[in-house]
C-alpha cells in the first residue's frame, strides 16, 4: 500500500475532506428527495405535520439537516474515512487498517451519541452499534474501493503517457542514422580542428542518443548501462558549468558486483530536475548526489538548493510525475519515493528493491 510515499500537507487532507464532506451531503439529501418523491406520488405513508397536512420537502430538509443533525454526521464520516485513508491505509500494513477501521467505528460510534442525545426516539445503545458498524464498514470500504479506482486511473494515464513517449520516440527515429552520421561527421571536424573539449561532449551525446533509442525498446536493462547513462549526462552537465567557488557539484555513483537490472530511464528525471532548478549563476548553489545498492536495493538520494519563485517539485514537465508512475506500474510495493522541500534545499531519495 505503499507504492509512493509523500508526506501529505495539512492543505491537500482539509481540500480531499471537504470535497468528500460535500459529495455524501449531496448523495444523502438526493437519496432524501427521491424518497419524499416515490412516497408522495403512491400515497405511502409519510410524515405529517400536527395539523394532519403533509410535510413538505423543505420541511423535511431543515429536519434531517439541523433538528437531525446531518451536517454533523457527514463531517464526521468524511473526516474518519480521510484519516484512515491518507494516514493509515497509504501508509500501514494491512494489519495497521483493519486495526484502524474498527478503532474509527467504536469512536464514530461514541462521538456520534453527542450529536442524538437530544432526540428522545434514539436507544443509545441501538445508536452506539448502528454507528459503530456503519463508520466501520464505511472508512474501510472507502479506502479499498478509491485506492482501486485511483489505481485504475493512474494505470489509464501511465499507458497514456507511456504512449505519446514512444510516438515521440518513433518521429525521433525517423532516419537515426542521419543524426549519429551527423554527429560523427562534427565529432571529425571538432578533432581535426584541436578542439577536444567539443569533441568529447560530442562523443558523449551520441552514446546518450544511441542509449535513448535502443534502450528504450526493453522494459529493463543492465543496471551498469543505466548507471553509465547517468555519469554520461552528469559529465556533459558540467561542461557547461563554469568552475566557480559559487556552485558545489559532488556525486558518487557506485556499481554493484552483482548484475541487477532496472527500467531504463528511470533516474534520470529526477537528476535533470536538479541540475534545472539547483543551479544557478549568479547566487551559490549545490548539488550533491549519490547512487548505491545496498543489500539488493539500489538507493539514490540528491540534495540541491533551491530559489525563491521556483517549484522544483513540478519537474521538468511531466518527468518526476512520470517516474511516480512508472514506479507505482514496474514496482508495486518494492519501492519508496520521498520528496522534501524546506525552502532552501530540495531533497530526492528513491529506495527500489532490484
């Protein structure tokens, strides 16, 4: 249940809250009027006033919202089943969620006898079990059946993304040949004119092409090919980095004794977004990175300053949420993903069970 651990703020659980606290206001209060219809139109019994005339709809809405406190009821529902969904079920063991929903239905149960105590007509006792399995049946229900559909969802826009890639991908190799003779040809003139430096961002670019193309075509690749692929891109990134006292670069990559393999492309979003937002000219900045494997998980973390006005969690376009669901699809429950901002660093680590 853990496909991809972020710590939730305060603002998204209040948003997901009220927006559920509406939707079962509005389904219950339409489930409401529907049966004030069926009941008025084949003359069933219904309420009537002292008078003997029938309650009218407005009658029965102020009822069931305030002298029968159904605001308060949906609050509370709402607000139990976000909890346990946002802190427990994405977040525990399975064990930690049934624990959770129970524990949730005997305290909806007893908050909800604050709310009737006033009604005459209610049996406490009756009240306390009633509201106890339902809150129960409720919270647990609510995180299995919208984490199925989330799932559902995220797969459609995984498949979706996934294909626009790999269209993209095919219009980039209309004629590869032409672009690596291309580059091969500038590789040549930037030798012959003694101009090294050019030549060996060349060279570095063309294994990069080469790799994007071919690599692309396997769902899982040589970890050693994956980790070349990253010195390369660093190593071309810091050509075009001046050598300044400003800007700090410090990376270790370590390679494995044991051949491991993992999806292609898979880190390098989340290094290029560094290198996008933690680098800047004129004020001090730094990236530190580092790639290991450690008892068969292979283990990045990246720190990077960050500047006023930049959110460096969106990534650059859609990769870091690419890489979000990527994992989610090719390591369910073998990987973790923490993202942090404090303002000042930005901090990456991605844990994947290989």
């Amino acid at each position: 249940m853990e496909e991809i651990y972020q710590k939730p703020t305060a603002s998204a659980f209040v948003k997901r809250f009220i927006v559920h606290a509406v939707v079962i206001w509005l389904v219950v209060n339409a489930f409401s009027w529907l049966e004030y219809i069926y009941k008025v139109k084949f003359d069933l019994a219904y309420t009537v006033n002292k008078d003997g005339s029938l309650i009218s709809f407005s009658d029965s809405f102020i009822n069931h919202n305030i002298h029968q406190p159904l605001f308060l009821w949906v609050l509370l529902v709402a607000f139990l089943a976000e909890g346990n969904y946002v802190f427990v079920f994405r977040q525990k063991s399975l064990v930690w969620f049934i624990v959770s929903s129970a524990c949730l239905g005997i305290l909806g149960g007893a908050i909800s006898l604050l709310f009737t105590k006033h009604l005459a007509f209610y049996s406490t006792g009756a009240q306390f079990i009633e509201s106890a399995i339902f809150i129960k049946l409720y919270v647990a229900g609510y995180a299995i059946l919208y984490n199925f559909f989330y799932e559902r969802y995220q797969r459609i826009q995984y498949y979706r993304q996934k294909s626009e890639a790999e269209l993209q991908l095919l219009k980039a190799q209309i004629n590869p040949h032409f672009f690596f003779n291309t580059l091969n040809n500038i590789y040549g003139i930037a030798l012959s004119e003694n101009a090294n430096k050019t030549a060996s961002a060349i060279e570095l670019l063309s294994d990069m092409m080469r790799y994007n193309m071919d690599g692309m075509r396997e769902n899982f690749i040589k970890l050693d090919t994956e980790l070349k692929f990253v010195e390369n891109y660093l190593t071309l990134q810091q050509l075009r980095v001046p050598q300044t006292e400003n800007i700090t670069i410090k990376t270790s990559i370590e390679y494995p004794k044991v051949k491991y393999k993992i999806a292609p492309m898979l880190l390098i979003p989340l290094i290029e977004n560094a290198w996008k937002y933690g680098i800047s000219m004129d004020k001090p900045s730094n990236i530190d990175l580092a790639i290991y494997v450690e008892k068969h998980r292979l283990i990045m973390t990246i720190k990077n300053s960050v500047f006023s006005g930049i959110n460096a969690e969106k990534g650059s376009g859609l990769g870091i949420s690419n890489v979000k669901q990527r994992l989610q699809m090719l390591y369910p429950g073998l990987h973790q993903l923490t993202i942090e901002n404090d303002g000042n660093i930005f901090r990456v680590k991605l844990s994947i069970v290989l």
